[in-house]
C-alpha cells in the first residue's frame, strides 16, 4: 500500500485546496500520472502517483482544505490489485464510525442548558467577545469556570489569524428574490481567487496608492520590431514582441530612480539593487505574476524567451511556486485585452508597477504639423510613502524616452 500525500508547496505555503481529483476510486493509476490538482494561495499543483497499481481510496475529497503532508489517498501496489478488497474496509468503517461516539459523554460532561453563568465569566465573555457557550467547563456539573475562560483568551490570543480568510469572504449579502435567486448560481471561490482578493484589498488599505499617466509614441518601436521580426524569430525561436523593449526601459529608468525599485520593511527603507521583474499574465483562473530575473543581465532576446515561456506555462498551471517570488517591479499589459488607459493596483510588497495599453492611432502634432502616430497610454502607480510625485514622474518620462528612442536602450544612455 502506498500513500499518496500533500507535498512541501513552497516557502510561507502551508495548505492547500483539493482542485479535482483526475481519478476515481479503484481506478488503475501509473507512475508519474497526475492524480490530483491542488489550489494553493499562488499557483495550482498536479500530484502524481507515486507508484503504479490501483487507486484504492481517496481521503481527502474535492474542495478539501488540506495540510502540508496530509494523507490525500492510498495505492494499492501492483497492476489490477484490490478494488474488491477495499469495499469490505469502506464497508466496516460506518459501523465503526458509529460505535465512536459512544463513550463521549463520559469524556465531558455537559452543563445543564439553563446553568447560570459566573459573574466573572460573563464578564470576561462581554471584554472579549468569546463564547462561553463554545469553551469546555472543568468545574462542576461541566460549568464554565473562570480559570477556563482565561485559558480560551489565551488560546485565542496565540492561534494564528485565519490566513486564507479574505475580507470579501465575511460580507453578507442581503438575500436575492426568490425569482432572482432560482436564476442565480453560486460558486465557491478558489484558493487562489480569494488570495488575489485578500492581496489587492490589503494594497488598498497599507499603500498611500497614486497612479501618474504619460503616452509614448511607438512609433520608432514597431518599425524596429517590423524590420527584424523574421530575422529574430529565426535565430532565437522566440517571436519579438514589445515586453522585451519595456522591460528593458523599465531596468534603465529603475537605475535612475531606484526609490521605484525599493520597498518598506517596518520603518526601514529596502533599496534592491538588482532588477526583478514580474511579468503579469492573465490566465482562466486569475492573474499571476512570474518573475524574469536579473533583467538587467539578459538581454531582449532572453526576456522574450523567458517571457513566452511563463506565459505558456501559467496557462497550463505548470508554473513552480518560487518563480512568482521575489520581483521587485511589475509590468502588467491591459492593451492585449482592448484596454485603453487603466490605473493598476501594486503588487505588494513592491512600491510600484507600470500598465501599458492598447496602442491606438492618433493625431499628434509633431514639428508643427499634425501627423497620426501609433500612440500608447502608460500608467505608473506607486506607493507615496516611498517615491515621491517628482520621481513617479521622472521614472515615466524615463521609459518613455528610452521607447520613444530604442537605440538608448543599446547605448546604455
């Protein structure tokens, strides 16, 4: 019998979400193939099997909350073994379910429902706001003592604050019509869902939030990409797209203005010198940001790749958990979606990201006359407790030279 288990997810990850299990009960399973798909708070993971034979059991069941190392199912080894002789075990556990709870109400004995509260008791109920109703009584006839409310505080002072929580989850809705309600479907919201929603509310309510806007004039831009897609396609297997000249923008304007690259910690300010950056990417089940590293070392060609590659993956739910850690500065795209200008929201703990948009053409008033040019809108927005307004704006006016101008990008200017 082999037991198939939650594995270690990654650093600060410490539980996960039963997705959907691939395979039924006594269904024959082979090494390596995916069994079950995990939610976690960043990204969805496959288990595979780890050994071949029959899928005897399944524990832990669709929409299960379950631990780092919790058991989630069992094989049983070897080709076509024991479907049968897993029913007579699932057979006898209702009967031993049932005979459990026997001897509980000896274990603790319960207090009249109308035994009257301590004085003491209530009182430290009213501070706290703890139940007595729900804390064990150890004293006489079970009644609630002093000494066990103190102890409930100090439980509940010491448990950790419920992490996979978000706000949204706690509002309660008034209740639909009921020919509104017959028409409406409710679903639960994944694990990575309800994180995203924890993450954008927490940005809202620390950060001090302001969004600067600029355009940039593509036009020097697309005819470079215009002149050497082919050629660039053809050497590096990688399409050239516009991710690699923005990022490569963004590096430079971060070294000029590296309080866009820093973050908070506490009453300290982090200054990174080094260039992360994470690359949003909209997949069926929500926004993850995969980080390129060191950018500042790679060159276009590496980002392009780097990117295409995280793109594919994120789609497929095959991303690792320490690829979307670490980035310093984000780079989210609305344009391929049809948008035209947008305020994006931070994605903590860093202190800025830059949107882009949709290019649209427009007229532009260039050497007096008025020519249409391929123009885009960019928005950068920051948090005013790190980058002051001068810098916010110096760091836009920064990429968009370098875009506006993309030999700055070789020369290093």
């Amino acid at each position: 019998m082999t037991e198939i288990r939650v594995p270690t997810l990654g650093e600060s990850v410490t539980e996960a979400t039963i997705g959907r299990w691939f395979k039924k009960a006594g269904d024959p399973v082979a090494v390596d193939e995916p069994l079950v798909e995990l939610e976690t708070d960043k990204v969805t993971i496959e288990v595979p099997a780890p050994s071949a034979g029959t899928l005897s059991e399944i524990i832990a069941a669709d929409g299960a909350t379950v631990a780092v190392g919790a058991l989630l199912g069992q094989i049983t080894d070897g080709a076509g073994a024991a479907k049968p002789a897993a029913a007579p075990a699932k057979a006898a556990a209702p009967a031993a379910a049932a005979a459990a709870p026997a001897p509980a109400p000896a274990a603790a004995k319960a207090p009249p429902a109308d035994a009257p509260l301590a004085p003491s008791v209530r009182k430290l109920s009213a501070e706290t706001g703890i139940d007595a109703s729900t804390v064990p009584g150890s004293g006489k006839d079970g009644r609630v003592t002093k000494g066990d409310m103190l102890a409930a505080i100090e439980r509940a002072a010491s448990a950790p604050p419920p992490a996979t929580q978000p706000a949204a989850a706690v509002q309660v809705r008034a209740p639909s019509p009921a020919d509104d309600a017959a028409r409406e479907e409710r679903v639960k919201m994944t694990r990575l869902r309800q994180t995203i929603a924890r993450r954008l509310k927490d940005v809202q309510n620390t950060a001090a939030m302001l969004t600067t806007f600029n355009e940039v004039d593509m036009t020097n831009v697309m005819a470079l990409r215009a002149h050497y897609k082919d050629a660039f396609e053809k050497k590096h297997g990688a399409k050239l797209g516009f991710m690699g000249f923005f990022t490569k923008a963004v590096v430079q304007a971060l070294k000029d203005i590296p309080a866009v690259n820093a973050e908070i910690d506490g009453s300290d300010l982090i200054y990174k010198n080094y260039y992360h950056i994470g690359v949003a990417v909209g997949t069926d089940k929500g926004l993850v940001v995969p980080v390129v590293r060191d950018c500042d070392h790679k060159s276009i060609s590496d980002i392009e790749k780097s990117i295409a590659d995280f793109g594919r993956r994120a789609r497929d739910g095959q991303l690792k958990i320490d690829e979307m850690q670490g980035g310093t500065f984000t780079i989210t795209n609305g344009g391929i979606y049809g948008s035209l200008m947008s305020t994006p929201i931070l994605n903590a703990p860093q202190s800025g990201i830059l949107g882009m948009h949709k290019i649209q053409e427009r007229p532009m008033v260039v050497g007096g006359k008025i020519e249409v040019r391929p123009m885009m809108y960019l928005a950068l927005s920051y948090d005013h407790r790190v980058i002051d307004g001068k810098e916010a704006v110096t760091f836009l006016v920064r990429v968009k030279e370098s875009l506006e101008d993309p030999a700055r990008l070789v020369l290093d200017l």
